[in-house]
C-alpha cells in the first residue's frame, strides 16, 4: 500500500479457528517516500501468499534455505511488482524485503548489493546462527554491510529472518503517529487535511466491522474490482 497524499487502512484478522489457536506472525514495513512523490495518488494492491515467488538453495550439506522474495530480487527470482510510485518501484534504489527460513545447519551466502545501500537483518525466530565470524542468539537486529559477501550459518533448530534492504532517501524526516513528512509545517498541514477530508473516510458503519466468518480471503479495490481467494 502507498499512503501518498491520503488513505484510511486498518489490519483486521478473523479468529477461524474457534477450538485452536490462531497463531499470527506480523511485520508492519513502512518504507518512506521522497518528497516529490508524498503526494502520489494513492495506492493498493494484495500479495497473496502462492504469488510470492521463493528461491529455494541447497548447500554442499543438502540444507535447504528458502527465501520469499517479497520485493526486489535474487538470481533470476523476482518479487510482484511493487507499488508505481513506491521507492521500491525504481529499480536503482535495490530495495529488497526477503524471509528466509533455514533448516538447522543450513548455510547460505548473502547476495550483495551496493555499497550505498542499508541493510539489516532480524533473527526473530530459531536458536542462534553465525554472521561473518560471529554468533546471534534470536530477536537480535544486525546491520551489514551490503557490499561485502555474508555467510548465514544456521545453528541446531530452525531459524526464521527478515532482511530490509535499500539506498537512503536522503532527506529529512518528520513523523507524527500515521504521518510522515519532511518538516513538522508539512505535519501540520497533513493532519488539517485528514481533519477536513478523513482522506476518503471509512466505508463501514463502524470502526470494528468484521466480515461474516463465511467471506472467503478478497481485495476489494477502489474501481470495484474483486480479487478472492478461496479458504
């Protein structure tokens, strides 16, 4: 989703198992946009889970390493096209959002990048796993350099990251809950706007709508076209 000059959004998830857990793992991304495009028509579209493509590798062990290419790409394995007006839209700013899942054991060299290009890479699920010539326990954020080659080398159980990836904007940044600029006038005057147009407003009767238990996964997007996915 891009924000560009306005929209409303809520994350809402249906409990579908009523006798069983519903487990959920969550990473909210927010990647900022330049000022000439803060104001860019805004922007939708759903990535489903089976059009996420993987790049699956084997090492000289047989471990297996798979990564969800989710923007950016790797090898001849390339994410859905990102939003049009999105920094990750021009491909100079190698922006790159990846999961990678390594059975235990697992090694698998990270492909670089530009040397200008940010990277960090967050352990948040497994045991430990050594990066470069040292050892990380889990829920621990590490920033490399993405220029230089980087071997992940899983420990004894299964680990999960999230790597990030891309050249900096360079320009400065101000927010304020849901609204980010590049000067606090520019704050002001977003949450003005918000306060006059809603940016739309929200199209339910209430702020806790749930859709009924029977609707299958859908988009809805704003030309009335809808995607389903059946459960």
């Amino acid at each position: 989703m891009t924000a560009g000059k306005g929209v409303q959004h809520c994350e809402m998830f249906p409990l579908l198992n009523r006798d069983e857990e519903n487990p959920l793992e969550l990473f909210q991304i927010w990647l900022n946009l330049p000022k000439a495009k803060k104001f860019a028509q805004p922007h939708f579209a759903m990535l489903w889970a089976d059009s996420i493509p993987t790049l699956i590798h084997q090492d000289s062990n047989q471990k297996t390493t798979r990564t969800k290419v989710i923007a950016g790409s790797i090898e001849n394995i390339v994410a859905p096209a990102p939003a049009p007006e999105s920094w990750a839209a021009d491909k100079n700013n190698e922006v790159a959002i990846w999961t990678i899942k390594m059975e235990p054991g697992a090694q698998w060299d990270l492909p670089v990048a530009s040397a200008s290009v940010n990277r960090s890479l967050y352990f948040y699920d497994g045991d430990s796993v050594q990066i470069a010539d040292k050892k990380f326990s889990t829920h621990q954020a590490v920033e490399l350099y993405a220029n230089q080659l980087v071997t992940l080398v899983n420990g004894d159980s299964e680990s999960s990251f999230l790597l990030l990836q891309g050249k900096p904007i360079g320009e400065p940044v101000v927010q304020h809950g849901p609204f980010v600029m590049n000067s606090q006038a520019e704050i002001q005057q977003a949450m003005n706007e918000y306060r006059k147009t809603e940016f739309g407003g929200w199209p339910w009767s209430s702020y806790e709508h749930v859709h009924p238990r029977e609707k299958s996964r859908f988009a809805l997007y704003p030309d009335g076209r809808e995607e389903v996915k059946n459960l």
